[in-house]
C-alpha cells in the first residue's frame, strides 16, 4: 500500500467516525452537521491525490487492510 493509499483511507476511517458520531443523536445531528466539513475536505482531497477517487472498491479493500473486520458498503 503506497503512502498516499494509506492516509486516503486512513482520512475516510475518520470521516466515517465522525458521521457516526453526528448521527448518534438524531435529535442534535443539525447542529454537528457542519463539524464534517473539515472531515469530508481531508477525505475529499487524500482521496484525489491517491488516485482513489471514484474507484470505492480499491478504497474500501485499503479501509478494510486498516481495520481488519470492516465490512464494504451494502454488506
């Protein structure tokens, strides 16, 4: 895995964990919708830069080299 690889997924690890954590209340996710901007930038911008974007599949087997048990989208 190339360096840039490994900061593209390591950038959408967090972005997911930073949904998750603006979602975990419904009631308040209104007012921490605009704290992922920052995540989404950082993800947006690695995820250019590695070659990755728009090829999920190739990102999603990285994410899953990171975080061994991570399952792909829709599984």
């Amino acid at each position: 895995m190339r360096h840039d690889e490994v900061i593209a997924a390591q950038a959408h690890v967090r972005l997911l964990e930073a949904t998750r954590a603006v979602l975990a209340d419904p009631a308040d996710a209104p007012l921490y919708m605009p704290l992922l901007a920052s995540p989404i930038e950082e993800a947006d911008e690695a995820l250019g830069r590695a070659g990755l974007a728009g090829n999920e599949d190739r990102l999603f087997a990285l994410v899953r080299t990171l975080v061994p048990g991570a399952a792909a989208p829709g599984r």
